[in-house]
C-alpha cells in the first residue's frame, strides 16, 4: 500500500513539474545607470507581480520558475521621490521558456525564444501598416488564433481588445479554454465591453457635463447632435500619448477642415488642460474637467477619438490619428477654400 501511495504522489509531482518551465532574463551588458533601481516583472493577465529587489552592477538577471507563458513588462524604475532625473524603463516581453535578453533602451527583447520573436514580428507588421484600425485588427487577430492559449496569444487578444467591437470581443473570448477566460485581464476586459454597448456605434450620444477653457459650465450636447460631425479628442494634459496624437494628427486636419461648416474639432478633457492648450496651441474648443468620461463612455486608455454624426449617433470609436484623416476624407466634401466661408456662412 505505501509503494502504491508513494507511486502516485511521485507521478504526479512529474506531471506538476511537466508542465512548468524555468526562464531567465538577463541584460546584454552591464549599464551603471541601473544600479539601485527597483526591478518588477509584472504579468500582464493575471495582474500579478514580482519583486525582484534593486539592482547591482549594472546587471539585470532574474530566474524564474512557471506553468505558463504569459505576457509581461520588465519594469526598471526608482522609487526615489526626491530623485531629480527619475529613470522609468519597460520592455514589453513574452515569459517564456530558456533565455530572453533585453536591452533598457529598447521597447521589447533583443533575444528570445518563438513567442518573443512572434511579438516583434507583429509590431514590425503593425507599423508597416501605420497602426491604422482596419488592418492592424486583421494583423492582431490572426496572431490571437495562431496563438490561442499561450502567452502571445493573450497579449495580441488583450491588444485586440483596444480596437475592436463587444461583439467581436466575444467572438475570439469564445476561442479560449475556462482557465484563460477566468485570467483577471481577461475578465476585466469583457466586463468593459459590456458597458460600452450602449454607448458603441449606432447608439444616440451619452451627456457629458463639463467646463469651458474659461471656467464656465458646458455640456456635450451644446457641441453634438446640431447638424455637423464631431472630431471629438478624448484625452488628458498628462498624457503624453494624447499630446503626440494632437501635435502630429489633429493639428494639420484642423486646419485642413476648420473651414468647412459640416465638421467641427472639439477636446473632451478629464482635467484641467488650460497649461497643455495654451503650450501647444490647441485651436478647437475644449471641454474640460470631464470627472464622468470614463465611466460614461467606457474609456480605459487616452487618447481615443469619438466621431459623432450630424443627429448624434456615434458613428465611429477606438480612431486615432493614422484613421481619422481617411475617415474625415470619405465621409466629407471637398474642403472650401478659406475664402469661400466667413463665420461658417457660405459667400457663394
């Protein structure tokens, strides 16, 4: 009976141990400007973390022992408040079997095994294709079902989660095993998704109450649903995201369209963006002070922009920058020329 019983418990301590791995995660080359800095592996899914103490010598190197790869961001950073120059480093990384090697300067592995590899290749796709909406979901979306249940797979599902519908969220949830759905991120996501669909494509807008530049209460229904569509930047002055996309995108079509009557240009703000507005030159009207714009259109990442239709209707969420300019190009006239409108009144 005891060789039975030691029999089993032995053979199952070897399918325990089938099932895991051991990873490793070291720097190319010792960097001096790393020392006494705090490094956190943090998981991507399960919105665990672990500490792996300040580091010495210059030297990143940490071992770790899993029953599944995942995805994960090597995060380098000071916890001293005081510090003048704060260094901030995050690679972005699938935990995986054998030897990944990072590099603080860049923004994923330099070495890895097949998953890393796979994330590299799918960002290098994603920025040949500009990271516009329609073809970066067909990118993403493939790598999801050629990687379902492994740690690729829930970064590019996670990722696809930021552009695409509730429908089409449920679609490819429906692809996964009870585990998986159950990860924290997982969940989190669809609970998102079942509250942005009132507030998704073809549904009136939802009222936002907020405050002019100047202080003076305003709302969203003063700007939408007046016969015109609506450029409408969700963002925050903190966001360096938001300031990129606004320097880069929304400044040129600005003033590409401000003439033309059928659209109009207008920032939905959740704090006060007076500094950022007057710094960057920011030209459309703002609301600002938004406390409720998350919870009320299902917002968890800035920027994003809402194109509203002349009734109201949201016509298109999740746009950035590479997609508004072919969006406002299909659905709007040809631009009049400055001279042919004053005040939005046409001279002709």
């Amino acid at each position: 009976m005891k060789k039975t019983l030691c029999y089993i418990l032995l053979s199952f301590g070897i399918s325990l141990s089938a099932y895991s791995f051991e990873y490793r995660i070291v720097s190319k080359t010792p960097d001096s400007k790393l020392n006494g800095l705090e490094l956190i592996l943090s998981n991507e899914v399960d919105w665990g973390g672990e500490d792996f103490g300040v580091i010495e010598n210059g030297v990143i190197d940490i071992k770790g022992e899993s029953q599944r790869s995942f995805p994960a961001h090597l995060i380098v950073k000071s916890n001293d408040q005081t510090q003048e120059n704060k260094q901030y480093y995050m690679i972005s990384l699938i935990v995986e079997p054998g030897t990944i090697v990072v590099d603080v300067n860049e923004d994923f592995p330099l070495q890895g095994g097949a998953l890393n590899d796979g994330w590299k290749d799918c960002h290098r796709r994603l920025s040949e294709v500009e990271y516009r909406i329609t073809p970066s979901k067909e990118i993403i979306e493939e790598v999801f079902k050629k990687n379902v249940g492994n740690g690729l797979g829930e970064r590019a599902l996670l990722n696809y989660g930021l552009m695409c519908s509730p429908d089409e969220w449920m679609e490819m949830v429906a692809l996964l095993d009870a585990s998986s759905r159950s990860l924290e991120a997982i969940e989190n996501m669809t609970e998102r998704k079942e509250r942005l669909k009132p507030v998704w494509e073809g549904q009136p807008f939802a009222e936002l109450i907020g405050n002019t530049l100047d202080g003076n209460p305003t709302s969203l229904s003063q700007y939408v649903g007046k016969g015109r569509y609506v450029v409408a930047d969700l963002w925050a002055s903190w966001c360096g995201g938001c300031i990129s996309q606004a320097n880069h995108y929304l400044k040129p079509l600005y003033d590409e369209y401000k003439d033309n009557p059928d659209v109009m240009f207008l920032g939905i703000a959740m704090d006060d963006v007076n500094n950022a507005v007057d710094k960057y030159g920011y030209q459309w009207p703002q609301m600002q002070d938004c406390k409720r714009l998350m919870a009320t259109y299902g917002v968890y990442s800035v920027p994003e922009i809402i194109l509203f239709a002349p009734d109201g209707t949201i016509l298109r969420r999740f746009l950035h920058g590479t997609d508004l300019k072919d969006v406002l190009k299909d659905l709007l006239p040809e631009t009049p020329k400055s001279g042919d409108f004053i005040g939005g009144q046409s001279l002709k």
